[in-house]
C-alpha cells in the first residue's frame, strides 16, 4: 500500500502529517519525495547513510573528432549543445539526459560522462520501526524529477508506503502521485488552500489515484474547502484543529504524536480508514495487524 | 532601467502571496507577475480582468502510429524515461520530448507532437498589469511558463513605462524556482521561525547566491517561536543578508484573504504598517544605487 501525502499549496501540513502517520502506522517506509525541501528529518533527527548518488549522462564531446557538423546541436531539443566557430559547447543543467546527441553524432565523437545531480539516503528509527529514505537535489540543480524516482526504486511492495510529496501540481508532483495507490491532499480552510486543492483534486484524477482530503487548521479560516468536499463527494479523513501546541511543537521539529497520544489513534484510524476505502475500491488490499473498525 | 524583485519562500506557506499581493498595492509604478504557475493565488486578491490570452506550448509529446509501427521496440529500449511501454503505448506524463523515439524509429512511425501545456494572460487590476498563468492539469515545464511570464512582464514594464516588475516566485529551489529568481536585481526571502523554515531559507538562499542574486529576508509569524526568530537574524546577520522586517502571527491575514483584499488594503493596524516598512526597504535597497549613479552623473555634470 503506497500512500502519497500531497497538496496543491505549499505549507498546508504534508510534511507533518507525512511523519505524525509514519509514526502512528509504526514498520512503515516514509520517503521524502520533496527533494527540493526535504524536511521529514528534521522532525526525526535520524543518522541518515547515503545510498547512491543521482546522476543523469551528459554528454562530452571528443574535439579531435568532432568535425563541427552541428548534427547534435540540432538535434537537442533542450537547447543544451550550442555551436561555437571552433568548438562546440555543452550547458549540462539545460540537459535532461535523453542520449541523442550521441545517437545522431556521424563522427562518434560523442561520449556520455555521469553528472551528479543529487543524492539518496536513508535512515531507520529504532523506536517506531519505521524506515526513512530522502532524496534531496544538489544546491542550483533544475531537475527534480531524476531524483525523485530513484528514490522510488527503493520501496518495498510488502510494506506501507507513507510518501511526502512536493507542492504544486507540476512534474515533480506527477512523479511522486503517480505510482501511488492513495492520495491525501492536505489543505488549509482559506480561499488559497481551496483554490489549490482543486487545483491538486484535478491532477490526481487525471492520474486516476483515489483521494482524500485532510484539513489541517481547522477553524481558522472559513468553510469553503468543507462545502466543496461534499459537492465534490471527497471524503474528508481528518481535521487538525488550529492549535498552538502544534504549531510550537512543529516550529521546535518535534511530530506531535510524540506529545499528545490521543493523535496516534487517530492517525491509526486514518489508516484504517484509507484501507477500508482502497479495498472498496479495488478489493486488492488488507490492513493486517490493524483493527478494522473505525 | 526596468527593476525586478522576486519574492520566494523554499518552503511554501510562509505567506509570499500575502506579502507580494500587498506589494502590488503598494507599488505606484510596477508591473506584477504571478510566477507560481503551478498552483497560482494572486488572482483571488488581484481579481483580473483579462485582456490577453496566450497558449503555452511545453515539451514536445511523441505519438506513435500503430499503422506504420511493426513492434520491433527500438523506441521502448532506447527511451531513458521508461514513458514508452511494451505495447508501444506513450505515457505522456513521462515523455520529456527529447526525440530519441522519432530519430530511431525504422519505419517512421513516430512523431513529436507540439502540445499546449497551459495559458497566460496580461490582466489589468486594480493596482496595475499583472500577468499571471495556469499550467494545464499535470504538465511539465513549468519553469518554461515562468519564462514567458517573465519575458512578457518585461514587455508590458518596457511599453508602459514601468520602473519595476514584482514576481510572486514559487516554493521549492528547482526549475521554477530557478526561472522566477535568474537575472532579476532582488530576492526577497520570506520565511517564518519553524526549523523547516530555517532549513529552507538556508537552501534557498545558497540557490539565490549560486546565481549571484542579491537576497533580503522577512520574517514571517516570528512569535511562534521567538527563539529561533533570533537565530534566523544572527544566520542572516553572519552571511550579510539584511533582515528588512519580523511580523507577527496575526489572524488579519485570513480575514483579508477571505475578503478578497491585501492586507494593507483590508487594515492599517500594526501588521500592514510592517509590510509597508519591508516595502520601504526594499524600495530604496532597488532603487538606491540608480539614485547614486544619479547625483554621481550630476555632479560630474555640474564640475
């Protein structure tokens, strides 16, 4: 069971209630898909060991044989190889490494040479169980999308899946939602966190992951997101009130689970929850070890 | 000379909308550009009235004709997105539109096709042109749109004698990010006391001075935690980054939000009269310099 945790808006709660659930579920997997930002460890404090590095092949040109044909700057459709009068120049961030320029290059001078572009690493925490993967992408570097799915390639089929994707709606947040089997939008109750959820609730249809939406807090702002969850018939699994205690706990880094138990039920029940609704859905999966009822 | 200041954030929620769109109002002379294309809210305070329209074309999807296609998988083996799958079928959210498939193909089966990939507008509203855009549901290339809003907002600045063009930015410090900061005169960083906000300001800021961008800082909601408001000031203080303003957490700013208005529009109360002093600040950060090759110029006229 995979389980995003996206929004449209930036700062609604993802990384909080990403972390807060992996604790709760308890011998889960928790990936920081946020690349840009990652931010689950903060709220861990684990040793973190790195796995691999994340490059994509850029190319290199031989100048001895290249003969300045210009067949490989017409071919980028990246605009990343530019034709000088002696030589010819490579912009490696412009380049998304498809390979072509080596395919199309009639003098073979064209070799590719790994760029690293970013980094995977993980952790586990001893007291949950839980094992933590993060990806984060190097200081200046455009592409996100690289690093977020080799950062998939190490989850576990056996096990639950708690994913912390980045905002927005664009390619970076396609790569995370799109592998997923559930999706939780985390909104705020204001006029920015409704026109950004639908703005989310749109993608994730296209991309035909069912979803729910948490509303993180709650009673702060109006009750436009509500009215339009149950015009949309989205199923709101949670509200986390607007309260200071988790607002100071968040800004100190410590998940809230930790400090106010009664959340850890709840979280758990959410899981349940998000259990019962796949299996209505799809019938392919079971919460084991977890009480079904909620 | 045409100013651009960009407000960002690298972690989102720490309210560069509220600042930027209460910039907007406060700006006398400026263009504004909403550069956070993939979920854009100035809008919902700036309430356009749109004059024009402009398609967006990103990445080049390739299409496969089964007619003329015989299975042979040179397209799938040579794909370095895996978006081309056994059965030939493209998935076109992982096609970045490199090519590979149309220049391999024996038979000629595949092409690149140019695909919109969203719209942007120039708008009038209330406190000037915004141009402001919407990325069609689960493109890519967003940083490409942030271009042409860009470009497009520096045309409207050049024609109509703008001296400034405010960008509302994205989160994050990827391709967007990149394409709303490069080439402007300022970053203003807004971040707020949490340590995901320290973490990300620090990203940020290293991205903002990797492109040799100057950057300020405002801090946001800085009695949530006052303790690490100081050590923000003390990280700008030791990397010589101004700190321009702390604001309070304040409810005021929802309520303005929920009532369609910035916030120095909706309230002169304590928190509006700070926007407007990280306005000031900014302002003569921008336009200082212009104004001392000015007197220079003078006085060497003068001599």
């Amino acid at each position: 069971m995979k389980i995003a945790i996206a929004s449209g808006k930036g700062g609604t709660g993802k990384t909080t209630v990403a972390v807060n659930f992996a604790l709760a579920i308890g011998d889960a997997q928790l990936f920081d898909c946020d690349v840009e930002e990652p931010n689950c460890n903060l709220f861990l404090g684990l040793d973190l060991e790195k796995q691999e590095d994340v490059s994509i092949a850029v190319p290199e040109i031989n100048t001895e044989k290249c003969s300045l044909c210009g067949s490989c700057v017409e071919f980028c459709h990246y605009n990343a190889i530019a034709k000088l009068p002696r030589s010819v120049m490579i912009f490696p961030k412009l380049c998304h490494g498809c390979g072509g320029c080596h395919i199309v290059c009639p003098e073979n001078a064209i070799s590719e040479i790994k760029r690293p572009i970013g980094m995977i690493e993980k952790g586990v925490d001893p007291g949950s169980g839980i094992s933590f993967f993060q990806g984060t992408l190097g200081i200046g570097e455009p592409m996100a999308t690289p690093v977020i799915r080799r950062l998939q390639a190490h989850m576990d089929e056996n096990k639950v899946a708690v994913v912390d994707s980045p905002p927005g709606t664009a390619c970076p947040v396609i790569a995370t939602v799109g592998e997923m089997d559930y999706c939780v939008l985390v909104t705020e109750p204001t006029p920015f966190g409704l026109n950004d959820l639908i703005l989310a609730v749109n993608v994730v249809r296209q991309l035909e992951v069912p979803l729910g939406v948490i509303i993180n807090r709650h009673g702060s702002g109006d009750d436009s997101v509500e009215e339009y969850c149950y015009s949309e018939n989205i199923p709101i699994l949670m509200k986390i009130p607007y309260d200071r205690e988790i607002a100071v706990l968040y800004s100190e880094g410590i998940p809230f689970v930790q400090r106010m138990p009664q959340w850890k039920e709840k979280f758990r029940s959410l899981y349940e929850k998000i259990c019962f609704i796949s299996s209505e859905n799809t019938s392919q999966y079971s919460c084991s070890g977890v009480r079904n009822q909620w | 000379m045409v100013k651009q200041l960009t407000v960002i954030s690298g972690k989102g929620g720490t309210g560069k909308t509220t600042f930027t769109s209460s910039f907007a109002a406060l700006a006398e002379n400026a263009v504004i550009a909403d550069c956070d294309v993939d979920a854009a809210d100035m809008h919902l305070i700036l309430q356009p009235e749109i004059s024009e329209i402009h398609n967006f074309f990103g990445l080049d999807v390739a299409s496969i004709n089964k007619e003329l296609c015989t299975a042979c998988g040179i397209c799938v083996s040579s794909c370095r997105f895996d978006a081309i799958d056994s059965n030939q079928v493209v998935d076109t959210y992982k096609c970045e539109g490199c090519g590979v498939c149309e220049h391999v193909c024996p038979e000629d089966a595949v092409s690149m096709i140019a695909k919109k990939a969203g719209e942007y507008y120039c708008s009038n509203t209330r406190f000037g042109p915004l141009v402001h855009a919407k990325l069609g549901i689960g493109e890519e290339a967003s940083g490409k749109l942030v271009s042409d809003v860009r470009r497009r907002a520096s045309e409207l600045a050049e024609q109509s004698g703008k001296d400034l063009i405010v960008i509302d930015g994205p989160p994050g410090t990827g391709c967007a990010v990149i394409a709303a900061i490069t080439g402007t005169d300022l970053v203003l960083v807004v971040t707020e006391p949490t340590k995901s906000g320290v973490h990300d300001l620090e990203r940020v800021v290293q991205v903002a001075q990797h492109f040799r961008i100057p950057v300020a800082v405002c801090i946001n909601k800085y009695d949530i935690n006052k303790r690490l408001s100081v050590s923000i000031c003390e990280y700008c203080k030791d990397n010589n980054i101004p700190v321009l303003g702390m604001l309070p957490y304040d409810n005021i700013v929802i309520e303005a939000m929920i009532a369609g208005s910035s916030v120095v529009e909706y309230s002169g109360a304590k928190f509006s009269e700070g926007i407007r002093s990280v306005w000031n600040s900014l302002v003569s950060i921008l336009f200082q310099e212009e104004k001392e090759d000015i007197i220079r110029l003078i006085q060497k006229s003068e001599k």
